[in-house]
C-alpha cells in the first residue's frame, strides 16, 4: 500500500509509527506502491484516497473538507495588469481553514494506530482543526497554544473541547519552540498519545493531507498548474506539501509543468527568507515582530523543505510589512468580496510587490493559496472596519432616502 522514505539518507522502510527517518533522523515522506486514481464518487480529499496514508478506509473521519473553490480575481488582477490570477479560497473548509485537510488524515491515522488522544501545538487553525476532528471521532486532546493567541481562534477551538494551555513565551523564542516539541513528544510517547503538528518533521503522514491542495487546483484548471503559487509560510509544511503535490500529478503525466513556488513571510518573522536570500540553511530567529497570525515560527520545523521546494521550483521567497498585508486584507474584502485572514491576504501583498518590482511580467498564470477565513482574527476584521460609522435611522426616516441617492 505505502511505504515510508528519508528525504535525507534515501532509506526506505515499511510503514511504520515514525515521523522521523530511523537512520539519520532527518524528514520522511511516503511513497505509494499503487497508481494515483481519483475516485470521483468520494467527496473532497478522499477523491484522492489512493495517495493519502490509511490502510482502512474505515478509519478515516470527515466533515467535508477539500473541493474548495479556486475563484479568478474579479478587479484586483487586472488592476495589477495580472489578468490570469487565481484564488484558492481554502477558508471555505468545515473549520475555516485548509488544515481539515491535515487533521482529517492525521485523526485518521490516530484511529488507525490505536492512540488514545492527541496532543498539538498550535496558534490557532490547526488546533481548531484538529479538535474539531478529534471531537468528531470521540478523542481527547490536549492543545498547546501561545499566550497571545488570536482570541476568536481560542473561543474556536475551546468549543470543541479539547484541554487548552498556553505555554508561556511560545511562539517568541526558539529555544522553547523546540523545547515545547520535545516534550510533547516525550509527552505522547509515554501515554500511547498521537503528536499532531502541521509540519512534515513531526506528522508526515497528517501532512499528506495538504498535499490535495494542488492536485485540486490542476483539475480545477483544466490539467494544468499555474505558473506561480503564492504560499503564506510560518512553520513551511504547507509549501512543501503542495510543491509535493504539483511534483505527484507530475510524474503520472496528468501536467506537463510544474509551477514556480514563492515562500511568503511576514517582515518581522522572516527566518525562511532570510536564509534564502543568504542562500543557507535556515537558522532560528531571536523573536518575532510581526503581529500576522498563524505564520509567527521563529524556528520553523520544515523550513529546509520550503528551501528545497524552492531551488527545485526554480522559485523565490519574499518578507513583507505587516501594515501591507492589513491593506490587502481590506482590499480582499471590499474589492473581491473575499474574506480573509492576515495570514491568507499577505499572498496579495506579495503578488503585488513582485509585480511592481517586476518579477512578474504579468503574462504568468499565478495562484495565491487563501489559507483561512476572516473570521479567525477578530481584531483583524476590527481594524477593517477602522473608523467607520454605523448611521442611526428611524423606519420613517427611510423614506426619506428616496430619490436622494446622495443620502445613501
Ligand atoms: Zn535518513
């Protein structure tokens, strides 16, 4: 069925409960002894159940994530002299962003491996997706949050019941980014619990879920990919799970080309890009100063993927200021009619800086992965509505409106 591989050493092994390569520790990924096939009588992601790792079918638990919408820009494209530009709205899955992919298939190989409750770190989406998943399949789980998280994502993931601890200095310093991995691990391990974290490093199977992403998108197109993929980064499993995926429908044939890959982070928490533009391995960063959401890893775990991803792309990386990232999130809502995250609308902000600078030379047909709903980030969505007024009117007072459009 699959088998596991080292993106490192090349050793090659059965499945087996690891995350890690057994020889040299370096990222597994898992490869697949029967042929890609789509079975169009399953919804969503288990469309593409041939390529996802479960044994048993039966395992596997859904809320009816994938098959989201991939929208062409109404007015921002053409606006940017980019008329062939593409939104993949993943907002649009059950908890309100694309890690119900991940946690479907991670819940999935929970159940399948006999754990008894999941343990996660987590700003926010993925813990709201992996208790939303885990409460669907009747198992506990334990989440470890930052002190300053996004409180609509905590109410989020509160409601679902998981136990909720916020582990003090989280998310702004290295050294207790990897502390805090190691003993969840050690965590799990003595208590038959699973460890859920979207990166490739500790949940490479669950993260064979994000991969769908791009196999969606090349049917959604007509068999093709786009020629540029714009990809919100903060830990990189998703670029590198969806660089995976264009490199799987590749190699069947069902394309023939693959897209250039653009790592984007925010300024202020920029580790990826600064070791690209260096062009070394990625160090963690002494903190962070951006206040985008969900991308805020000082120490991202599959950060050499995304580097790899990007030299084997042939593609880039790009920081940008958190003051245009609000601006493309407004701009998002107002212009397309498209509600976004921070995280999500900071691809725009990319595409437009990369088009003013010239790196795109319009002609490109460019796709930029939405990751979550507006509703994520109520301050966000506060700050949209800035200044703004509501009028007091009366029920009588509205005819007099009528013929005064100016009122309006
Ligand atoms: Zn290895």
């Amino acid at each position: 069925m699959f088998a596991l591989d080292c993106l490192r050493c090349g050793w090659h092994g059965p499945d087996a409960d690891l995350h890690r390569c057994p020889h040299c520790g370096g990222p597994i990924t898992i490869s697949y002894a029967a042929p890609l096939a789509v079975d169009s009588s399953r919804p969503g992601i288990w469309r593409y159940a041939s390529r996802l790792p479960l044994h048993d079918q039966a395992h596997a638990v859904s809320l009816g994530e994938g098959g989201t919408p991939l929208l062409p820009a109404a007015h921002v494209g053409a606006e940017l002299g980019l008329p062939q530009l593409y939104f993949k709205l993943e907002g649009a899955n059950p908890t309100g962003s694309y890690k119900d992919r991940i946690a479907a298939v991670g819940i999935a190989r929970l159940r399948e491996l006999g754990k008894t409750a999941w343990a996660a770190t987590s700003s926010g989406n993925a813990g709201a997706a992996i208790a939303a998943y885990g409460a669907r399949a009747g198992v506990p789980g334990h989440l470890f949050t930052l002190e300053h998280a996004a409180p609509a994502k905590l109410a989020q993931i509160l409601a679902y019941g998981p136990t909720v601890r916020a582990v003090q200095r989280l998310g702004y310093d290295p050294q207790v980014e990897q502390a805090t991995w190691r003993n969840i691990q050690a965590l799990c391990a003595a208590n038959n619990w699973m460890m859920l974290v979207t990166a490739r490093s500790f949940s490479p199977h669950a993260m064979e879920g994000a991969k769908t992403i791009s196999y969606e998108v090349c049917e959604q197109l007509g068999e093709r990919a786009p020629d540029v993929v714009y990809v919100p980064v903060g830990g990189g499993g998703l670029l590198s799970a969806t660089w995976q995926g264009f490199a799987e429908w590749h190699a069947v044939g069902r394309i023939d080309r693959l897209p250039r890959m653009v790592a984007v982070q925010a300024c202020g928490c920029d580790p990826i890009v600064q070791a690209w533009t260096a062009g070394r391995a990625v160090i963690p960063i002494d903190g962070c100063s951006s206040t985008i959401s969900g991308i805020q890893l000082t120490a991202p775990p599959d950060g050499d993927l995304v580097l790899r991803a990007l030299e084997e792309s042939a593609g880039w990386a790009v920081s940008i200021p958190d003051a245009e990232t609000y601006c493309a999130q407004a701009d998002f809502a107002a212009r397309e009619g498209i509600f976004v995250e921070p995280a999500a609308a900071i691809t725009l902000a990319a595409v437009r800086a990369d088009r003013a600078s010239g790196r795109l030379s319009g002609d490109e047909l460019v796709a930029c992965w939405l990751t979550g709903t507006g509703f994520k980030d109520a301050a966000a969505v506060q700050r949209m509505a800035g200044e703004r007024r509501v009028a007091q009117t009366t029920v009588e007072q509205i005819l007099e409106l009528v013929g005064g459009e100016e009122t309006l």
